[in-house]
C-alpha cells in the first residue's frame, strides 16, 4: 500500500514538473493588454507597446502576424516591428492617425508569433478599442466612483503624491513697479522668461523672505541701512513655502490644512466627503506700499504642490491630490472630487464638475492632478482648472507649452529575472491666454530624473531617461535620449548610454545636449542634437564624482556642481563595490571641441559628509554673470584621518567664486555666520540663499542678514531678524 501511495506521489510530482515546464516556456503577452476584457479607449495617435514573455523571433514579427482592423475587418496601414529588447513589438499608428469617428478598431496578434526557441504564442489576441480626439471626461459620480472602487478591489494603491517645488523662471517685466535702478539677481531658473517660485525674492530695493512661518519685508538699500520694513503672518493652517513677485503682487504660495466640520449627529461611515482639506494655497498681497501690504485674493485648491511658474502676469500652479477613497468601502456615495476655493468670488468649497475631470485612457493612477491659473493682472478673471485623473511627477514648461512626465507604472507578473522598471507618459499641454489645452500623449522608456531632463527646442520635444536599476546585473540599466516632434512623435533617439549606470543631471543648450551618468565614475556625455532625426554622441569625459547640476558658463563652456567620489575597498550588498562621497565638487568642463571634452579645471571642497542643497535645489545658486561670480550655501565636513567613514564639522556658511573660461575657478571669499569653537551646524546660522543688489552680496539666513561689497567682500550692512 505504500509503495502504491509513492508510486501517486511520483507521478503527480512528474506531472506537476511537466506541466510546470510547458507554461514556463510557453510564448505568451505579459503586458496589462492582456488582461483587458473591456473595450480600451486610445487617442488617435496610439502607439501600442505590447510585451511578451519571451524573445521574439523578428522573421515573424510582421504585417501578417500583427495588424489592426477597423469595424469592417479592413485592415490598417500600420506600421509593426520589433523593438531592441526583442520581446516588445511595437504597433505604430496610420499615418494621420486612427479615425475618431470609428465605432471601433481590433488590435490582432496571432499564433504564428513565435519565440526565437521556435514557440508559438499559444493563442491568438484580440484586443478592441475606440478613438478619442481629445482625452474623455469622467461624466458622473457613478463612473468616477467605479473608478476608484476598481482600485480598492484590485488592492491597489498609488502614494505617488509629493509636495515640493519644482524650477520657476523670472520675467523682466515689472509693470511700472518699485524698482532700484541697479542691478540686481533673479531667481536661477531653467528656461529665461519664466520664472519660478523661491523662499526668496527682490525687486533691487526690497528683499521679501519666507522665515519660520512669516513673510518678512526688508528695506535692503543702503547695504547700511537695513531694516524690516513690515512682516506677513499666517494663521496655524497655513505654512508658506514658495513666493512670486510681479511688479507691486506678491504671490505667497503654500500648505494649509483644516478640519471640516462634520454634520451634526452623522456618524463617520456616513461622511459624504472627507472629513480634512489638505490643499495648496496662494495668497496675492499688493505691496507697493511696503509698511502696510494688503492683501487682495486667496486661491486654494486641493493637494500639494508639485510645480509652479509665473509668465506674462499669470501664475501656474500643478497639484497632486490624492482623495481618501477608501471611504467608498463605507460610502459608495461618498464624493471624491477634488475641491478649491477663490476668494475674488466667494469663500466657499467648490467641487470641480464631473463633466469638467478628465481622464488618461486606461490609467490606473488614484491621483487627480490640477493645473490652475491664475491672472494676476486681471483681478477679476476667473480661475482656470483643469483637472485630470492621473498624477505627474515633473513639469517642463516652455513659453507655449507645459509637458508632465508621469511615471507608468505597468503591473506585470514578477519573476526572478525581471525587476520593475516603470516607463514614463508624457503629456503635452498648449498655453493659450492662460487657458490650458491639452495636445497629445506619447511614451518613452523609462524614467525622468528632474524637470532638466526636459527640454523644447525648436517645435521638438527633447527628453533623457533611464530605464532599468543601474544594480541589477542580470537587466543593467540604460540611458535613452528620445526626440519627439510638435505632436510627440518619436523622430530620433539613442539608446543604451552607459549600461549599468543611471542619470544624475542633464542640460540642453540649444544643438548640444549634455548628460551625466553616473555608477563608480562621472561619463559627461557631449551630444549633437543638430539633427533631431540622428543625434549623435561626438564625445565622452569619465572622470571621478559625478555633477547633479550642469550651468552654463558660455557656448563652450560648462560647469558641474556635484560630488567628489571615492571606491573603497571591499564590496556592498550583491557585490557592488562601496562608492563613498568625499566632498562637494565643482567642474569646469572645456566643449568647444565636441569629440574631446575636457575637464578644464575643478575643486574640492571638505570632505566626507560635506553638503550644499545646490547638490538637490537649483535656485540656491546665485549667478552674476557680468562678473562670472557663483555663490551658494555649504556645509563642510572635514574626514578625520584614519577613519574609513568619520568626519567632524568644519563650516557653515556660503562660499563664493569667480568661474572664468581662461582663468578658471577661483575662491574669492567665504561667509559665515557661526561663532568660533562650534561643533555642531546651527539652524539659525544656515545661510538658505545669497542674492546681490548692485555692488553688494546679501547673505540671507532664519535670523540675520548681511552685506557684503563685491570689491573686496567688506561686511557693509548686518541686520538681525525678529
């Protein structure tokens, strides 16, 4: 009887093996398509990217095995190949596009796909969908609700909302406002013309300043005669984080956060919305009138700030709200939509109309993201939102058009050989007279470091990436550079830039185009971006550290802000060498050759431990660029001897250069506001931005500020805050 129960045992085990093995080595789709039994909906210029399990043999990868039918069964002049990963065929659109008034099309992929171990896709696909011109609206509470109800059955939830700022420009004009005759800096921004939100703002006689929760007005001219000319408090709910100055506006932006109140005698489960407001405010003070400033408008609208920028006297503001929608697992009536108020109507909650949400086509992203504008040399405007269901991470805006980069995060099944490694959709928007319109969606592979992996040239879209995890061995990552025309149409690329290392920072200049990779050593990749359709690496520079900010000095000339770096000896988990930082790192990069960059001169500053938020926060550069002067806040770290991993505290401050192409990188002075014998950093002696006003550097702090001639970097003026 035993030997009859062994004998079972084996053959189930023998069984199990070769079922396991016919399904493991079967050819089949692994992308989301695969599991769709709903009609999809698509914008007409769809690229479809479908992923099999398998390499594909290209031979059978065709017009006979893959196409597109309309609703006749005609079949769609549609173009199909294999991409470079040999296991994603991609289906591009005819070539003005599918038909919007089309009931419906079929995306068809049949069994003689094969693997190129010679297996066949083990059963043919057909996937349906309609076109849309534009992106639908979600119409009703009862779609919006199954939308995210789907979610919650699904187990999915996306904590992709982030509050923080991202790169704002400074526009020359000032409308008639209180200005000083000198010069005087702006805010370091990424593209001329548009400006973006800082803790810090001058108009070249005033400095205004966000500090420990308050606005503080500051006569800064004479550098002698400092003083605070009046200071903005906010109540409890509201701290401020970013401002905007326009002519005699000025635009506080930042959280707040309230609690609603419940209505009486219903229980929590019963709550139509949720019971706290989270939101972004913007308050605009009129401040020609320094002493007594007053206040003109509110705006809130819900979610944290993921960008804003100020053109042509209109304020752009980008949220990302998450809703609690949850609640629908007590409430299926509970309202999700996304919220605002404006106070130059009413005080009022408003919600945004659900014929007024739209949605990307097959997004399963639980964020809203709302692009508000608001005019602010029209008072009386109405403030425009647009709100779509879909969350950005990073925003490039050029002078006619705003760009989100989302991160698409596809579900597939997890194996031992394959990490997750998201792709990105970008979205383009047309700016119109401060109305936002969207264009077109297309997307590339992988993911987008910052808003300076962004670029608009020329009617083009200009985009780098990295896709993969620069420690998986067995996948390495890459480096993409992907060109998109004006309707986002891929019309050139580079693929495959440094395996096994990821962007740390980026920079288009016009034609060239600059990229720091970055694993053990810091690649500067020299590119020529003259033909869109063929762009071409004509140089590459390995040397120690890598640079997470690129500034231009000049046509030929760039400088990267970053770190030293030191590989030690022995290895880290999965055998990855130990990479230590030893110091902020500067570099002057020589290009003028393009086929041999060369690092023309650098310096290290501290050691160990040694940090500027330069190395994160682009704004906190100050350029004068009629006197080649850069200055920025640091906190330096000295590695002790001996120690593979101890470092002490060395200074806090700001330091001061003047970079020049001949002449190279030099120290003209450093400040500081710390007391002798100190061995800790000190709060209120960081030094958060320096600006300059004429002949003089300000260097601003929580609780002081002092001035400084640039002449000989004498102290003229010192002033403490409240």
């Amino acid at each position: 009887m035993r030997r009859k129960w062994l004998l079972i045992g084996g053959m189930a085990i023998i069984l199990f093996l070769i079922v396991s093995i016919v399904f493991g080595t079967r050819l089949k789709i692994i992308s989301d398509l695969a599991g769709k039994s709903e009609e999809l909906i698509v914008l007409k210029d769809k690229v479809w990217e479908v992923e099999f399990s398998k390499e594909l043999d290209a031979q059978s990868v065709n017009s006979q095995t893959v196409y597109v039918l309309d609703q006749d069964g005609k079949k769609q002049h549609v173009g199909v190949s294999l991409d470079r990963d040999k296991k994603t065929i991609l289906v591009q659109p005819p070539k003005n596009g599918y038909k919007v008034n089309s009931p419906h099309y079929s995306l068809v992929f049949t069994t003689r796909i094969k693997a190129e171990s010679g297996r066949s896709l083990n059963r043919s696909f057909e996937a349906a969908f309609t076109v849309k011109e534009t992106l639908p609206t979600i119409g009703s509470k009862e779609k919006l609700n199954a939308y995210f109800l789907k979610l919650l059955k699904e187990g999915q939830k996306y904590f992709s909302g982030r509050d923080f700022a991202v790169s704002e420009q400074s526009s020359n004009e000032k409308s008639g406002a209180d200005t000083a005759g000198a010069d005087y800096s702006e805010t370091n921004v990424q593209v001329q013309g548009i400006d973006e939100a800082d803790l810090v703002k001058t108009n070249g006689n005033h400095i205004y300043k966000i500090s420990e929760g308050k606005v503080q007005i500051i006569k800064a001219v004479p550098a002698d005669k400092m003083e605070v000319d009046s200071m903005l408090t906010f109540n409890s709910s509201f701290s401020p984080s970013h401002l905007f100055l326009e002519g005699n506006q000025l635009v506080v932006m930042g959280h707040s956060y309230k609690e609603l109140a419940k209505s009486q005698g219903k229980a929590e489960a019963d709550l139509m919305i949720a019971p706290a407001f989270q939101s972004t405010k913007a308050i605009v003070y009129n401040v020609q009138n320094k002493q007594k400033p007053k206040r003109l408008r509110e705006i809130e609208i819900e979610g944290s700030l993921l960008a804003s920028r100020l053109m042509d006297g209109k304020v752009y503001m980008v949220t990302s709200h998450y809703p609690e929608f949850w609640i629908l697992e007590r409430n299926e009536n509970a309202d999700l939509r996304p919220r605002y108020s404006d106070t130059s109507k009413n005080r009022d909650l408003e919600a945004i109309d659900y014929n007024e949400i739209q949605y990307f086509p097959n997004s399963r992203n639980a964020n809203y993201t709302n692009i508000a504008v608001m005019d602010l040399e029209d008072p009386e405007a109405d403030l425009g939102i647009t709100t779509y269901l879909g969350s950005g991470t990073e925003l490039f805006m050029s002078k006619n058009n705003l760009y989100l980069a989302v991160s698409n995060y596809h579900y597939k099944p997890i194996t031992e050989d394959r990490v997750f490694s998201p792709d990105t959709s970008i979205y383009k928007f047309n700016l119109k007279g401060g109305k936002v319109e969207f264009q077109n969606t297309a997307e590339v592979k992988g993911t987008v470091l910052n808003q300076f992996s962004m670029d608009e040239y020329k009617g083009n879209f200009r985009v780098v990436t990295t896709k993969g995890q620069a420690w998986d061995n067995r996948n390495p990552s890459s480096n993409n550079l992907h060109i998109l025309d004006e309707n986002l149409k891929q019309i050139g690329q580079l693929e495959d830039l440094a395996r096994g290392e990821r962007i740390y920072s980026a920079r288009f200049m016009n034609d060239r185009i600059y990229m720091v990779t970055f694993k053990e050593t810091d690649p500067l990749f020299v590119i020529d971006g003259s033909n869109p359709k063929k762009p071409a690496v004509m140089g590459e520079l390995k040397i120690p550290g890598f640079s997470n900010y690129l500034h231009p000095l000049d046509e030929n000339h760039l400088i990267g802000f970053g770190h030293n770096t030191k590989v030690m000896s022995g290895k880290g988990s999965g055998n990855q060498p130990i990479i230590t930082t030893e110091g902020v790192k500067i570099s002057l990069f020589d290009v003028s050759d393009m086929n041999n960059p060369i690092e023309k001169d650098t310096e290290i500053i501290g050691g160990r431990g040694t940090y500027s938020p330069l190395n994160y926060d682009h704004k906190a550069l100050l350029f004068h660029k009629e006197k080649n002067l850069f200055a920025f806040p640091i906190t330096v770290y000295k590695s002790v001897e001996g120690s593979q991993f101890e470092s002490r505290f060395e200074f806090q401050g700001a330091y001061v250069y003047r970079i020049d192409a001949n002449e190279g990188i030099q120290q003209k002075t450093t400040v500081t506001y710390q007391e002798t014998d100190v061995v800790y950093e000190e709060w209120e002696n960081t030094i958060e931005r320096l600006i300059y006003i004429g002949d003089h550097i300000y260097a601003l702090s929580p609780k002081r500020i002092a001035a400084y001639h640039m002449e000989d970097y004498s102290k003229t003026g010192d002033l403490k805050l409240p």
